[in-house]
C-alpha cells in the first residue's frame, strides 16, 4: 500500500515537473500585464515579483531539482545584501535584481516625443520581441566579455562563485558588473527612443526570468530551452567546468547564443559541480572591495598570490591575459 502510494507521489510530482516552470513564467508575465495597466504598474508588478519569489521559496522546499542546494552554505546574507545594495536599492521592498531599469524609465521618460526610428505602429508584443533581441545583443557580449577577459571575470566571478543556485543569489552581482550590463543592454533602446511601455516589459520579462534561471525547483524544459532561459540551461552556465560553463550567456532569450555557437543543452539537468578556482572574500564588504586591488584579483583568479602584492595596488596591475583558467577545467 505504502510502495503504490509512494510511486504515486513519484509520477505526480515528475509531471508536475513539466508544468512548474510554464505556470510560474507565462502566470507572472500574465500578473505583469494586469499591473502594467493599472494606475501604479510599478507597485502592482512588485507584487507580482514578490508573490512569484514566494511561490519558488515554497517549491524549491517542496520538490527541489538538487536536495543538498537546499543545504546552508553560509553565503545567504551576502547574498541578500548584493541583491539589495548592489542590484535593486530601489526596489528595496522586493529584493529586486532587473527591476532597476523599469523604475528609471517611468521617472525619467514620457511617451510624448518617440522618434520615427522605433516601430510603434507595430503590435506592443512585436515591439516587446524586437525589444528583448536588441536587449540581449548588449546583456550576450558583456556576459561573454565577463568570462573571456580577466579584467571583467575578476567582478562577475563574484556570481560565479555560489556551490549552489537557489533563488535568493539571483541577485548576487557585483555593482561593476552590473553596471556594464545595464549600460550595453538599455542604451540602445534609449538610442532607439523605445517607449515606456517596452522598457517596463523588457524589465519585467528580464526580473522574472532571473528568478526563475537560478530557482532550485524541479524543473523539465526541454520543449522552452531553445528558446528561453530556462533553469536547466543556466545550471550549466554556472558550471566549474570551462567549457561547460563558457556557454549560455543569454539571459532572457538564447537567440544570440544560437547565433554565436554558445548554445548548450547536455542530456543531463545540471553539471556535477558550480563555482570558480579562485575565492572570493568571505564577507559582503570584503567582497565588494576584493576585485580593486591585485591581491584580491588573484584570489579571485586562483592564482598564486605574491609576497608583493598588496591590497593598495591597482587591479590594472593584474595580467589580462584570456581567461582560460577562469573555471577549472577538471
């Protein structure tokens, strides 16, 4: 009787396996467009990112794709202060990581002058695809960049440094790294005078999907991997593997790694083992500070650290060959 009920359980949860990550992406996207057409599209989508991250606290519980991700690793309040302080201060209420670009639009932009070069007579949904593919060109190359140059891996390491990948280090960046991304990501769209509306969707679609990339939930995705940014895909990006972990670097979308040969899907759900060769300091300042000085960027690159080297000194110092020892190759 106990053996039947538990194969039971096995065959409900593995199909619910199929429809976790469909209703949390596609009901989210929903909830934002019910707060995008309200009179506070701002507080009303915060909501919806606040019930969603809920939604995955419970499942990763629940049913999580790894049980020992579910195991301390003594990174949580590093994690929530990098996700506060250093990619949403002003989406405190949230723990906000994308949402940043949103709330700088609705204060800064009207839709009163739009210039002739953005398509706005085309369908909000077209002008939010072609959004979200400009979009993507800029997060693909300065992803890229990040795990090819050792001057920019020494702050996206910082990310790459978690064992584990669970919803509350989503936000787990270093304010460089996130800076640049915005920056190559959002400009064109502000070159192109892209609506408001397309900048809040683009946010929005952007908060979701990184949720959700680094949710411990299980997930199957195979028929939405070689379209989206699905849990699977980006496990593999944050293996400890090089040439595992040199793959994926779309963030929303795969069009971009598609195109640039990136693209990568094993049979498995996820590798044998995240993180870096290097170390990053163990506590939040530390962390922030580290990759500005030479010692700390050899740490944070595994390489030998010399009895020179001294933390006043700058990381330009530093060699910037390419980064192939980045993550280890065994």
């Amino acid at each position: 009787m106990h053996h039947d009920q538990a194969t039971a359980e096995t065959t409900f949860s593995y199909l619910l396996s199929f429809l976790w990550w469909p209703l949390l992406y596609f009901g989210a996207l929903i909830g934002a467009g019910f707060a995008f057409a309200s009179n506070a599209p701002i507080m009303w989508f915060n909501a919806v990112y606040a019930a969603l991250l809920g939604a995955i606290v419970l499942l990763e519980r629940a049913t999580p794709h790894r049980a020992e991700w579910l195991e301390h690793d003594g990174e949580m309040l590093n994690d929530i202060g990098h996700t506060l302080l250093t990619k949403g201060a002003a989406q405190l209420a949230v723990a906000a990581t994308s949402i940043v670009p949103m709330a700088v639009a609705t204060a800064t932009r009207t839709d009163e002058h739009v210039s002739q070069l953005w398509p706005t007579h085309w369908p909000l949904i077209a002008q939010v695809v072609l959004a979200l593919a400009i979009a993507e060109f800029g997060l693909y190359w300065s992803h890229r960049i990040a795990h090819e140059n050792l001057f920019f891996w020494r702050f996206h390491a910082l990310h790459h440094s978690v064992v584990r990948l669970w919803v509350v280090n989503t936000g787990r960046f270093h304010a460089v790294d996130s800076l640049i991304k915005m920056a190559l990501s959002q400009a064109p769209l502000y070159l192109l005078d892209a609506p408001l509306q397309v900048f809040l969707w683009v946010g929005a679609v952007t908060a979701i999907t990184g949720l959700l990339t680094h949710c411990n939930v299980e997930t199957r995705t195979a028929l939405f991997d070689p379209v989206f940014a699905t849990p699977k895909l980006h496990r593999w990006h944050h293996s400890k593997t090089l040439k595992e972990g040199n793959s994926n670097y779309c963030e929303n979308i795969m069009i971009w790694d598609h195109v640039f040969g990136t693209y990568l899907n094993p049979g498995k759900a996820s590798p044998d083992r995240l993180g870096i060769s290097g170390k990053v300091a163990p506590d939040f300042i530390g962390q922030i500070v580290q990759p500005f000085s030479r010692k700390g960027a050899r740490q944070i690159l595994g390489q030998r650290v010399e009895s020179g080297d001294e933390d006043g000194k700058s990381a330009n110092e530093t060699a910037s060959a390419p980064a192939v020892g980045r993550i280890s190759e065994a």
